[in-house]
C-alpha cells in the first residue's frame, strides 16, 4: 500500500492534525488560566477557517483502489459543513467558559463527529461508510450528554445512544443483504450488479453463487439501509428520539445536531441513492415521495404544539429535512446542486436562531420556553430583528435566502415530471404556509405578546456578535449573490 496516499486526504488530515493541536493546547494549559477557553479554542477555529477556504475549488481524487473518492460537489459540501462547525465553535464560547475545564473535549469532540462525517462523505464503500458514520455518531453521544448533571441532559443522551444503536444495526443488515445480492461492497461494482439483476442477468453473490437472478434481496438492503440512515436524518417515521435529544443537548450541541449532521447525512443519502441504488430507483422512489410528505407534515402539525423553543426547532429540522430531501426526487444534478445550497442557506438561518436561543439561555437562568421571549423586543430589540430575519429565511419569505433554496429544490423535485413528484411539492407548499404561521407564534411572544416581566436588557459578547454577523449575512446575501449557488452548481456537475 502507498502510505502517501493519507497525505493526499487533506481535509481528514488537517482535522486529525487539529486535533492533535487542541489536545496539547489542553494538556499543557492549566485549568485556572482565565484565557483558557481562547487557547483551546485556538486550534479548531483557525484550522476550520482554513478548511472552509481551501475546500472552495476542490479536486478529484481517487484513492486506495476506489475506496476513498472525493468529486467536487463533497469538496464544496465539506467547505460548507466546516463554516457551520466554526459557527457552532463560535456561538459555544460563553457557554464553554461556564465548564472551563472540558474545554478542550468539547472542541476535541466536535472536530471528531466532523472527521467522522468527512470519511463518511467521502467513502465509496459501504464499509468506510459506516465506518464513517460511526465516527461521527458516538462523539455525538457523548456531547448530547456534555452537561451530565443535567436530568434532560442525560435523558437526551440515553435516548440518542439507544436510537444509534438500533439505527446502526437495521443499517449493518441492510448493508449485509446488499453485499449477499451483489457480491460487493464498492459503490460502483454494486450498481453494476443491481442493473444486471433488474436485467435478469445471473451475477455471482458473496457466497460463490450464481444462481440469484431476483432483485428481492437488493431490495430488502435498500429498505434496512434507508430506514438507518433515515434515523441518521430524522425523517418520519424515525424521527422520535430528535424532540427529547435536542431539548436535553447543550444549546450548542443542539444547533450542531440540527445543521451539521443532518447535512453531511442528507448529502450523503442523496449520493448513495441516485449512482448505487440508481437501478431500484422504481423502489425507492415512492419510498422517498411518502417518507418526505409525513415528514414536512407531520413536523409542522407537532412544531404548532410546542412551547419549549428547542423541542420547537426540533419540529421544526424534521420538515426541514423532508424539504432537504426534495432535492433528491428529481435524481439529476440539479438535486445536487439544490440540496447542498439548502444546507448552506439552512445553516446559517438556524444557527442564527439557536445564537439567540444559546445567548438568552445564559443571560436568563437556563429558560427556553416560548414564554421566556413575550416582550423579548422591549428589551432586545437588535437581537429580536435579527432572529426575526432568521425565522423568516426559515420559512422562505422573500427575499431571504431560504426563499431561493426552497425554490430551488421545488424545481429540482419538479424536473421529475411525473404527476407523484407534483403532488409531493404541492403538499410542502402547503406545508410552507403552515410553516410561516408556526414561525410567526416565535415573533408574536417577541414583539406582540404583553407581559409585566420581560427579559431584562443585556449586552451580547463578542462571539455572539460575531455569530450573528456571519449568520444574518448570509441570510441577507446567499440569496441575492448568484455566485454562491453557481458555484455550487458548477461543482456538482
């Protein structure tokens, strides 16, 4: 094996070297340094920069015989996974400085999960994928559970572990029936055999067989393997570990759960789907169309109920991720292209909100019930009209970005052109408007809602500042700046 094919793993090995650099910063620095936080911190954010600036113009790689491929369009989405990380890095400081002696495991985790993603991103095999996948998902748990002394903390934790678990073994199975119908596990020499199986052609199995000529058994892998990843993305009907894991996770963690993760699943997902199970398209296509209807649905009817503000996003990232997977009806380069602009233009509206929901947290006793914002304009009114604009771009009002993303996955759906795919975007524009109305109930309680004990007027540090300066640009301006999705599109074809 040549060795020297690590070092042409850039964005894995600059992460790897991330954290080994914040592991030392960690050791060597002592816990009573008050500029603690600012050293550890160090090492994730100045290598995140430089990942988000260098993945730009990715190359084509192929390495280790076709297990590790990266193409354009994964570079341009591990850029944009990278600027959402360093977000998350960003508006996690005051709340870091709280539990000042985890720093550094704190930063050293969230690097991790990235790492994790990155390779799952990145595999063209469904072993590396896993692999991966697993990476990303325990570091997870373990920040889930980050505030351990919390019950919801603890509670959040035990469920999400429990749900990967389950998740990760119906995946293994699903990715076992695969290797037993196709022989393979290479994404390339699996889609090969899955055609020559849906031609009736005889394809020699992992056991030395060659007498399977039915596709059941691909079919049966498919299914296993999109019900775990589903749970990976928090699509309906496996969605029911996300309400109580958001709510009991960090403020921080929560926002990563939401963006970050959901993003380098979704990409993935659409990947896996339109070049490996391209040949079952006839399965999975209906598969998808009910899987994103219950989503969009059934998450804005729950998100009308909710009075917890992180059990609401929570809601509210599952129809979002119905949205996210419109992208991936129109199986075309479009969908693509759509769906890793919505991740961008996602990212930056949700972490905005989650910056204002993190800063009252800390300034107001731990609260994030809806309540806790009535009058929230008479005292902060910068950071009201900030996440105004935020909930807004969620919702898609013009002329924030979220309005252009989801434009752009309603055309990519509707290039389909079949009467199933024009019925699945008429239901989400449906859903859109049940959407405004439920994001609308957040600036009601802010600038309508009368009460005698508003939150008192703070100031925000300068993370927070910075957060939201970064966040409300782009919802400004993502939208309006055509280069970000030629880019974007450029790369993914």
């Amino acid at each position: 094996m040549n060795y020297g094919q690590f070092l042409q793993m850039l964005p894995e090995a600059e992460l790897i070297i991330a954290l080994i650099a914040t592991f030392f910063v960690d050791f060597f620095v002592k816990n009573d340094d008050p500029k603690k936080v600012v050293k550890v911190s160090a090492p994730a954010i100045a290598f995140l920069i430089y990942l988000t600036v260098a993945m730009l113009f990715p190359e084509t790689k192929d390495l280790f015989g076709g297990l590790y491929v990266q193409t354009p369009a994964v570079g341009v989405m591990k850029s944009i996974l990278a600027f959402g990380t360093l977000i998350v890095c960003i508006m996690a400081k005051p709340w870091v400085e709280k539990t000042k002696r985890l720093a550094g495991e704190f930063y050293m985790l969230i690097l991790s999960t990235l790492l994790g993603m990155y390779i799952m991103m990145s595999s063209a095999n469904f072993l590396l994928f896993f692999l991966g996948l697993e990476t990303a998902s325990v570091p997870l748990a373990c920040l889930v559970a980050f505030d351990k002394w919390r019950q919801n903390s603890a509670e959040g934790a035990a469920k999400y572990i429990l749900v990967a678990t389950f998740s990760s073994g119906v995946m293994l199975y699903g990715i076992s029936f695969i290797y037993a119908a196709a022989g393979t596990l290479y994404f390339g020499d699996v889609a090969a055999a899955l055609a020559a199986l849906m031609d009736g052609q005889i394809v020699e199995t992992a056991c030395g067989s060659t007498a399977f000529q039915s596709p059941a058994l691909a079919v049966m892998g498919l299914v296993f393997f999109f019900s775990g990843l589903g749970f990976k993305i928090s699509l309906v009907p496996f969605h029911f570990w996300t309400a109580d894991t958001y709510q009991g996770a960090p403020t921080p963690v929560t926002g990563y759960l939401s963006v970050i993760s959901k993003g380098a699943a979704a990409i993935t997902l659409c990947i896996i789907l339109m070049k490996v199970f391209q040949p079952l398209i006839y399965y999975w296509e209906y598969l998808l169309y009910i899987v994103i209807v219950l989503s969009i649905t059934v998450a804005n009817l729950f998100a009308i109920r909710q009075s917890e503000l992180k059990r609401f996003m929570a809601f509210s990232s599952i129809s979002q991720a119905g949205y996210i997977m419109l992208a991936v009806v129109g199986n075309s380069q479009l969908g693509i292209a759509s769906l890793t602009y919505y991740v961008l233009v996602y990212i930056v509206a949700n972490m905005a909100v989650f910056t204002v929901i993190n800063v009252v947290e800390q300034n107001n006793g731990g609260r994030t019930d809806m309540a806790a914002y009535n009058g929230f304009y008479q005292t902060n009114p910068k950071l009201s009209f900030l996440m105004t604009l935020a909930l807004f771009s969620l919702a898609g009002i013009p002329p924030f970005a979220g309005m252009f993303s989801k434009f752009f996955v309603f055309m990519a759906a509707a290039e389909q052109g079949s009467a199933a795919a024009y019925f699945v975007v008429f239901v989400a524009l449906v859903n859109t408007v049940i959407s405004l109305y439920y994001y609308l109930l957040i600036v009601k309680a802010m600038y309508i809602t009368k009460t005698d004990t508003p939150l008192p007027a703070f100031k925000s540090d300068l993370n927070t500042k910075v957060a939201m300066a970064i966040c409300t640009a782009g919802v400004a301006l993502f939208g309006i700046c055509s280069c970000i999705y030629e880019w974007i599109a450029a790369a993914g074809m």
